[in-house]
C-alpha cells in the first residue's frame, strides 16, 4: 500500500524522503515522479512502508507538517483506476 506525498521541494531526493518517513516506521521504498523529458522532480511521490497497518497513523502523524519549509501533502494513494475517472 502506496502514500503519496505531494508538495516536495524541487531538490528533494528519495533518500531524504525516506529518512524522513522512517521516523515513524520501517519505509520500503520511495520514488519521487519526474518529468519524462527534462527528468525534473515534478514535486511528488510515493513512500511504500513496511506495514500496512502504519499507513493511517503515518498519514495522520505526516500530512500537513513542515518539511524543508514545505507544508507535506500526505495522503493515502489511490489506485490509477480511481484517479483516470470515468471513460468516455
């Protein structure tokens, strides 16, 4: 079970993000979205914990906290069929 973590700073690595995460519990991987083209971070990701029976308490103790002077956008990731919507 993912989270997504939105509002990163451009700079952020996934190993920053992954120390910052492992505070709370054990983090199986992260992977921060870039840009195809330019390779850019495009400010979010994806942390992958341990146990999934940390990720409420981990969005809770996450969302909304200052992390290199960036307010985190934490949540619960959905899957891509409940992101794309609806089909024509």
């Amino acid at each position: 079970m993912e989270i997504y973590v939105g509002n990163l700073t451009p700079t952020m690595t996934a190993m920053e993000l992954k120390k910052h995460f492992s505070v709370y519990s054990m983090v199986k991987s992260v992977h921060i979205i870039t840009d195809h083209h330019t390779r850019q971070s495009k400010c979010f990701g994806y942390v992958i914990m341990e146990r999934r029976k940390d990720i409420a308490k981990t969005v809770e103790m996450f969302h909304r906290t200052e992390f290199k002077k960036q307010l985190l956008i934490v949540k619960k990731a959905r899957s891509r069929d409940e992101r794309e919507g609806s089909p024509w």
